[in-house]
C-alpha cells in the first residue's frame, strides 16, 4: 500500500500499469479506521489484482477537491489517473472485492 500524495500522483497513479484503488481517508475518522484492516485483508487476499493507495485529505486537499471527494472514506479506482468507479463509506470485504471485480 503506498502512501499517494499530489507529489507522486503522476507517478504513482498515472502511470501505474494496474488499475489504481485509492482510499481516502483521514485519521480523525472512525469509518475510514474501521475499512483500514477490511483493505489490508483485501490487499493480502488479492495480490497484483490492483495497486492501493491512499491519500490523506486533511494532507492532501488538493487532491480531495480534484476528485470532488465530499466525505469519507470515498474509494475511487483508477486507470491511467482517470476516475473509473467510485464508492463512498466503508464496505466490507465481501463488497469491496465485488465492487473491484465489477470494475476492473
């Protein structure tokens, strides 16, 4: 899981040869600390599937604002830095891998 920032967005993001799931999430929120272990388990149980970020919005509200990210956790996927797909509040792990494969 890599730590997403708008510094290393292009890289990262744009042109990750995966789709990109990426978490937005802040400390202060209990949704986005319960969902934390759901997209560990989703990480270990999925290898190479798709590649995880996660993007801290009291850091980085530049990239909140740029993806009209409004509450939280939102989970965007991503292909090339282009919004594919977008959910917001914290799923389970049966919802998230769903919510990937009907997306990816």
């Amino acid at each position: 899981m890599i730590h997403v920032t708008s510094k290393n967005f292009e890289e990262e993001v744009v042109k990750s040869d995966k789709p990109v799931l990426l978490d937005f999430w802040a400390a202060w929120c209990g949704p986005c600390s319960g969902f934390a272990p759901i997209l560990d388990q989703f990480e270990t149980e999925n290898p190479g599937k798709v590649k995880i970020g996660k993007v801290n919005v009291d850091e980085e509200p530049e990239l909140a604002r740029r993806f009209l990210v409004m509450s939280i956790p939102t989970i965007l996927l991503l292909e090339k830095g282009e919004k594919k797909a977008v959910t917001v509040g914290a799923l389970g792990l049966a919802d998230l891998e769903a919510w990937v494969n009907a997306n990816v």
